[in-house]
C-alpha cells in the first residue's frame, strides 16, 4: 500500500462522522419509520468501515516520528489498539449492512437491521474511544502537529509554541528566569517575528524587571502596519514606564494611542485609571 500516513487527520475525522451518523440512522430506522433512513444507514455505515480500514492503515504508517517523542510511546500504543479495534468493529457492521444488502426486502431483513444496529452501537463505542485517545496523543503530546508535512519551518513553529506555552507556565509558577530563558530561544529561532519580538520584550520586563531595557526595545521595535503590534507595543510601553516610575510618560503614551485609535478608548481610559495603582 502506499505511504497515506499524511492523510490520516483527514480519514479519521471521516471515519468518525460515517460511522456516528451512520449508527444513530440505523438506530432510527428500526422505529420503521423515515423510511429513507434505512438506505442511508447502509451507506454511512459501509462508507465507514471502507474508510476506517485506511484510518487504520495510515494511522500505523504515521506513528513512527510520534511513537519517538520521549514519554509518548504508551500513548502512541494505547491509541492504535484503540484505532485497531474501531477498524475491526466497523469492518462487522459494514459486512452486516452487506448482507442485509443481499438479503433484500425478506423477512430476515430486520433481524439483519437489528443485529446491525446492536452490532453498530458498540462500534461507536469503540469509535468514541479511538478518537478520544487521538485526541489526548495530540493535545497532550503533540502527537502529529509540527511533524506532519516533513517541512522544517512546521517544526520550528512546533518549538516555539512548546517555548511560549512552557514559558508563560514557568511564569505563572514564578519562575521568572527559566521563563525567560525559554523566551530568549524563542526570539532566536524567530528573530524576525513580531510576535516573538514582542514577547522577548515582553520577557525583558515582566520576567528580567528591566523596565528601561523594555522602553529600549520598544522604541527600536517598528510594528509596520499591524494592528495587532501597534497595541501590543503601545501597552507594553506604557508598562515599562509605569515600572520605572514614569507615569506621566505611560499616561502620555497610552493618550496619543488613543488619540491614534478612537475605537479603542474605553480600554485604554481604564488603563490609565490603573496606572497610579
């Protein structure tokens, strides 16, 4: 078969959505009644196991990088039974709905229904328990994201977001200098970035207390035509005042912002209010 690991994000969200709404049609069906229901069924459910087979297959193709990542390898092996499991179950429910195909209209056909649909709630079951471990390899191991496409810049923006996050725990912990340290790389694999710019100034004074390396920083940092830079300068800027115990230097700054950007009066007359305290 083919390398289709890249592919499997794509297969599985489909994998899932045949086979839920496949079941829950199957399930309606059996109250005779939407009679449509019935040929929809059979088709999700089919069109899921065909699809979970290959969910399956790229998900065994994909693992190897993730199952690496130190730490990750229970989580990597739990998903796959798991994966293995919801392929075994659909491909039983698809072969179900194939003989209740063959079986046509005769008396048999809602038993084979019927079988199918006990047959199919389990199945979801197991489905359900797939995509939860998915879930978890990705959101609490970063299984997949960064790694996916082989492109380096995709890892980079993977470390970076490790950084950022492990940096802003680190700080909300009081550890301000391994939330520092954390920032410096940042800014060093992204020195062009605004946003990484931003958030090592940010560092500098949040986390290093240097208020006038801050000022510094900002006053040499151009933010060009973002909008989103223009506020996150303007702010900081008004901060480092305040730490070096210029205030009237942060009141000047945040009132010319203001001036500036109308829109964004009521949020900065209340920052103002809070710089005497």
């Amino acid at each position: 078969m083919p390398d289709i690991g890249y592919f499997h994000p794509q297969l599985v969200h489909f994998a899932v959505v045949l086979g839920m709404v496949g079941v829950l049609l199957r399930v309606v069906s059996l109250t005779g009644k939407m009679a449509w229901t019935n040929p929809a069924a059979r088709t999700a459910l089919i069109g899921a196991a065909v699809i979970g087979y290959f969910t399956a297959e790229s998900g065994h193709q994909a693992h190897g990088p993730v199952e690496r990542v130190p730490g990750a390898v229970a989580a990597v092996e739990e998903h796959e039974e798991w994966g293995d499991r919801a392929r075994n179950m659909l491909l039983v429910v698809g072969a179900i709905e194939l003989i209740g195909l063959a079986v046509g209209q005769r008396k048999a056909a809602g038993a084979v229904r019927l079988v199918s649909a006990l047959a199919g709630v389990a199945a979801a079951w197991v489905l359900y328990e797939a995509a939860e471990h998915g879930g978890e390899l990705v959101y609490e191991y970063a299984g997949g994201p960064g790694i996916r496409s082989g492109d380096s810049t995709d890892v980079t923006r993977l470390l970076v977001a490790g950084l950022y996050h492990r940096a802003m725990a680190d700080r909300a912990a009081g550890d301000k200098d391994g939330a520092a340290r954390l920032l410096d790389e940042l800014v060093r694999r992204m020195p062009d970035d605004p946003g990484a710019r931003l958030a090592g100034i940010e560092s500098t004074l949040k986390d290093r207390g240097d208020g006038a390396g801050a000022i510094a920083a900002l006053h040499a940092f151009d933010p060009g035509e973002d909008r989103r830079s223009k506020f996150r300068k303007a702010f900081l800027l008004a901060d480092a005042f305040k730490a070096t115990g210029n205030i009237d230097s942060a009141r000047a700054v945040l009132e010319a912002f203001k001036q500036a950007n109308p829109a964004a009066a009521a949020r900065v007359d209340d920052l103002i209010k809070n710089l005497t305290q």
